[in-house]
C-alpha cells in the first residue's frame, strides 16, 4: 500500500469533522488524516472531507457542479483488502477516476475517515441524515445500487 499522505483535519469550521463522528457508534475507530493505521476487516466508512474549491464532474450524462463546504460519503468495503486498501484508495489523489467519488476525494482539502467493522454505510447515512445540518445534494449518488438511500452523500452546513 502506499504511504498514507498526510493531511490536516478539516477543522476550518466549528463542529466538523467531529459532529460526524459524534453520531457514529462508539465502536468506530477515527482515521484521521491517514490510512496508516486503517485495519484489514471490514465493514463500513464514511469519509468527512472538505471541498475548498467546487468540483466539476460529469453525472448520468449531465455536467454538475459541487460548491465549497463539508461532506461525507459513507460506502463499505466488504472484498479482500477490506476498508485499509479502500481508504487507502480514497486518500489517494493520483488514480483513475473510475466512481464518482474519485472526484471529490481527488479534491478534497482536507479528509478525515471513520471505521466500523461490520458496519452499513446505509446505517451511517440514516444516523447522520437524521440530524440537523446534514442533507443530500445529488440522488443517486454512490447509492445506484441501494434502494434505501437518496443518495450516499451528504453535504454539512454548520447551524447558523
Ligand atoms: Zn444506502
């Protein structure tokens, strides 16, 4: 694996990351800035990151465009090399962009993970979706194979 890039916490805003993993089981584990320490098992992740400029990506033929602020993505790494080689992945900039994702953390200014073995990312979103500031901001995405999610992404906007 490569070494893990290291990066500061997003912490620019008053809250964030850490309301994320407030609302997440006491079971996970931070990762914070780095996959140095991400574990073989697996299960699920939600990725808190900032977009410091907005991100243009191409979505079911359409062009959309993503404003600055903070988000989270949950997916799950069930496959070999569990959630280490799949955040692994994440943190890296310089990959093909193959899911929708990859654009973002390519981006990212700042990405902060949080681990759940044998978690549901679908679990994650309800926890996180159920709480004030959290919303979905482009259906479908990272969920085109989940029927319960709008979407696997959030955006956070702090309380005003
Ligand atoms: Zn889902």
């Amino acid at each position: 694996m490569d070494l893990p890039r290291p990066l500061p916490a997003p912490d620019d805003d008053a809250g964030w990351p850490g309301c994320v993993g407030a609302a997440l089981p006491p079971s996970a584990i931070v990762l914070p800035g780095g996959v140095a320490a991400a574990p073989r098992w697996k299960g699920a992740y939600a990725l808190a990151f900032t977009l410091v400029d907005p991100v243009a990506f191409s979505y079911r033929g359409a062009g959309h465009s993503l404003p600055p602020g903070h988000y989270v993505y949950a997916g799950s790494a069930y496959g070999p090399g569990g959630i280490g080689a799949r955040l692994g992945r994440h943190f890296r900039r310089d990959k093909k962009r193959h899911w929708h994702i990859d654009h973002l953390t390519a981006s990212a200014g700042g990405m902060t993970a949080f681990a759940i073995e044998g978690g549901s990312e679908c679990a994650i979103l309800a926890r996180l979706g159920a709480l004030p500031g959290f919303g979905h901001v482009l259906a479908g995405f990272g969920s085109s194979d989940c029927a319960a999610c709008r979407s696997h992404l959030l955006v956070w906007r702090p309380p005003a």
